[in-house]
C-alpha cells in the first residue's frame, strides 16, 4: 500500500496577487522598520515577491501564504542591510478584538507609531532589527540569533539595550507633548 503524500499545490497566480492586495503594504512596513530606507524596503519586498513565485513549489502550507512571503520580504530586508552596509554587521559581539478602532484609538496608534520611529532612530543598527525581529516581527531569539549568525547572548544583549533605551526615549516623548 502506498504511503499518503498528499502534497499542498503551490499557489497561483491568482492566489499571489491576492496575498500582495491584502498584505503587501504590511511586508513594506516592516521591510521599512529593518532598513530604515524607502528604496532597501522596496527592493526587499521585490526580490521577496520574485523569490517566492520562483519557489512557490516550495510552499507547504504549513503557514498562510501571506506569511510565508512575509518571512522571505523581512529576510530579505535583513540582507540588503548587511550587503548594504556590511561594515555594521561583521563583528556584532562588539557592540501589539475590534478590527475597526474608533478614530480616537486610530489617532493614538498613529501617536504612537510616529513615537516609536521617532525613538528607534536612537538605536544602533543591531539594537533596532533585533528589536524589530523580536518585537514586532514575534521571532523567537534564537531564530534572530540564527538569522544574523551571531550568538544568542548578544541578541539578548541587544533587545534589552533597545527596550531600556527606547522606555528613556518614549518617556521623554510623552512628557514633551
């Protein structure tokens, strides 16, 4: 009797242009949170468009498949940072119910988001994608430790660093309004 290897077909044309309507401007807002460049997030949401058509035979769906695109677009994001400027990652050991809110909660989200930004560009390059990976990504540490071949003890290092940082920076934010 032969074994059971139903296999999930891989996604179409059809099923591609409806993941990109419905989250293609997430995969550039995150892009966009790693690079800090409009141009390096376009690029990365590009290349990981094409890299997944190109191995969508590959898909399993064992994710949706808006998330795995999303994984290849902030994996994407990570390496036009490094070839981008591979003199900040060669020694890294040195170194959020309702889906309509109301438009007063709108406003604060945007308050908030513009806060963020606004404290993130205190943070060194490792500080800020490890803070972006495990924070508003949700990768597990050793997954970003992984990712950016370090150890885990420095991506620890390097949340903790962006997490003390920005509480200073969001404080003094909040309290200059």
């Amino acid at each position: 009797m032969a074994a059971n290897n139903t296999k999930t077909p891989a996604p179409g044309e059809s099923e591609f242009h409806q993941a990109i309507a419905r989250r293609g401007d997430h995969w550039y807002a995150a892009c966009l949170r790693i690079t800090k460049s409009p141009e390096l997030a376009g690029d990365a949401v590009q290349d990981a468009l094409l890299n997944a058509w190109r191995k969508r035979r590959q898909f399993q769906g064992g994710a949706t498949l808006e998330t795995w695109i999303h994984r290849i677009a902030v994996n994407s994001a990570l390496s036009l940072l490094r070839s981008a400027h591979p003199e900040r990652w060669s020694d890294l050991e040195l170194e959020a119910a309702d889906d309509s809110p109301s438009p007063e909660a709108t406003q604060q989200l945007r308050e908030l988001d513009r806060d963020l930004a606004t404290a993130m560009q205190a943070l060194s390059d490792t500080e800020r994608v490890c803070f972006v990976l495990k924070h508003l990504e949700q990768w597990r540490l050793q997954e970003i430790a992984d990712e950016l071949t370090t150890s885990l003890g420095t991506v620890k290092q390097a949340v903790f660093r962006a997490v003390k940082k920005l509480r200073v920076s969001m404080t003094d934010l909040r309290s200059a309004s």
